[in-house]
C-alpha cells in the first residue's frame, strides 16, 4: 500500500501505514491444528507510547484450547498505552532532522509544522537564530550527550558570525539537501513489493498487473485511464512492461521531487505523519 501511494502523488496513506508498531505477545492460540500467534495489536509508535503487556497463560500442544480453562479457540491480549507528549513528539522531531543531516533520514520525511516546531526547539532564545553554541545545547538534551563528529554535521551556519546563527529557511534547506543526498529509503520494501505485484513472476510488471495492484492495495478507486498513462511515465524504455529498476527509478524521483524546493515542504506530503485535515 505504500508502494501504491507514492506511485500515485493523489493517493494518501493514513500515516499509521508508514509508523506502525506491533505489541510484542507470542503465541496466542494452541489448538489441534495450530500452534501460532493470529492475535495482534498494532499502533502509531509517534503518537503513543507501549506502557504494559499482560502476561500471557502458558498454552500447551498437548491440551489445545479451547478446554474448560480457556473457553475460546484463542486467547485474548491485552496492552496499556499512553499518549506521548507535545515535548516528546517535537524532541523526537529535532532528532530525526540531525540524524537525517548525519545520513541517517527515516523512512517518514519531515512536514513543515513539524519542521517549525524543532527550530523552535534549537531557537533557545527564541531570537530567530540558532547559534553553535545554542544547538550543542540542545543536542546534549537531546542525545544525553554530545553527538559524535557534531562540528561536521551540523550546518555551517550554525557558525557564522556574519549572520549571526542559522534561520529557519536555512533550517529547512539543510534538511531537504540531506534528504535529496540521501535518497530514498526503504528499497527492500520496494523490491518486496514489486515481486508482489508481478504475479507471473517473469520479473516485469504488464499493465494488467498494475491494475490490479491498484485495485487490491489503494483506498479508492482511481479511472483506469490514469493508471494507463501512469504506467506509460514508469516505462521508460517504451516496451509495454516496468522492470524493477524503472520502478524503483521513478519512485526516486516522486521521492527527490518532494523534496526539491523549501516551498514543497508546505503542501502535505503524501508521507506526513500528520493525518489530513477534515474536509468541510
């Protein structure tokens, strides 16, 4: 469903698809022709924290459920969350943007409220700027300690006495050059899905199979000719199938695209983590 949605820039994904975590609970049903976990809770790691698990009974092969204790062929699971806080999310936030200038950018890019909301966690003063010295501050807050090699990570405009510090466009423009240097993530998750969708398994996608892609995986409906000309811009050698690195080239460029200019980052991206406002 990812793969669909960045093939498509109209088709959203709730973001709970790209930040989904599971409950950790093991084996939850032993009957006579199963013994494996089919019981699962999921959340959004950004927007709730896992508290507590309850302890699972001990189920054994050799008295499948359901019996006289466990009335049901499988048994119930139990977590305690709790919602992570504003100082919690924006932290996390702050991060991801200097782990992303280190080379290490998530697989969810950045939206700009989200953006804004970390330099007004290195703007200490709230003065517009971030100094060096302000920023090593909040990286030890951050990290509990000074990251390693942070002098060469850092903007260059941290440093500068001309300017004074870094403002918020140079925040931004640091973060979107690192993400277009860094290049899309999640390859192994693109290649995964390429092999689903090929369903002859000839290594090439035909026309038929990307709708059907389409039709299994996306959250509405799209009118074939769009899917007809979309599959066009992906085969770029003209021969009427999408190899894997055709796909994989024009799922890079969607991804370098929304990156391109600072002013990209005030549309919502078909990746925020922010979820779509109601439509009126």
């Amino acid at each position: 469903a990812n793969t669909v949605s960045l093939l498509n820039r109209d088709v959203y994904m709730h973001p709970f698809t790209f930040d989904c975590a599971d409950v950790p609970t093991g084996v939850t049903s032993v009957t006579t022709a199963r013994c494996m976990r089919i019981d699962a809770i999921m959340f959004q790691s950004q927007r709730l924290e896992l508290v507590d698990v309850m302890e699972l009974p001990e189920l054994d092969p050799e008295s499948p459920i359901p019996n006289t204790q466990h009335p049901s062929d499988h048994v119930p699971i139990v977590a305690q969350f709790r919602f992570r806080s504003s100082l919690h999310t924006t932290q996390q936030v702050a991060r991801e943007w200097y782990l992303c200038l280190g080379g290490g950018c998530s697989s969810t890019p950045l939206n700009e409220r989200q953006l804004k909301s970390a330099y007004k966690l290195y703007d200490l003063d709230g003065e517009g700027m971030v100094t060096f010295q302000t920023a090593k501050r909040v990286l030890t807050t951050l990290f509990g300690t000074l990251p390693p090699h942070y002098e060469d990570i850092l903007p260059r405009s941290c440093n500068s006495e001309s300017s004074g510090g870094m403002s918020f466009k140079q925040f931004v423009s640091a973060y979107v050059q690192a993400v277009k240097q860094g290049g899309m993530p999640g390859i192994q998750d693109l290649t995964d899905a390429f092999e689903a969708f090929d369903t002859d398994g000839n290594g090439s996608l035909q026309l038929e199979e990307l709708l059907s892609a389409f039709k299994t995986c996306a959250p509405v409906e799209l009118p074939p000719e769009d899917l007809i000309a979309l599959f066009k811009a992906i085969d770029a050698s003209g021969d009427g199938s999408i190899d894997l690195e055709e796909m994989i080239d024009y799922l890079s460029k969607v991804w370098a695209d929304a990156f391109s200019l600072p002013e990209n980052m005030k549309r919502r991206s078909m990746l925020s983590l922010d979820p779509m406002p109601p439509r009126g």
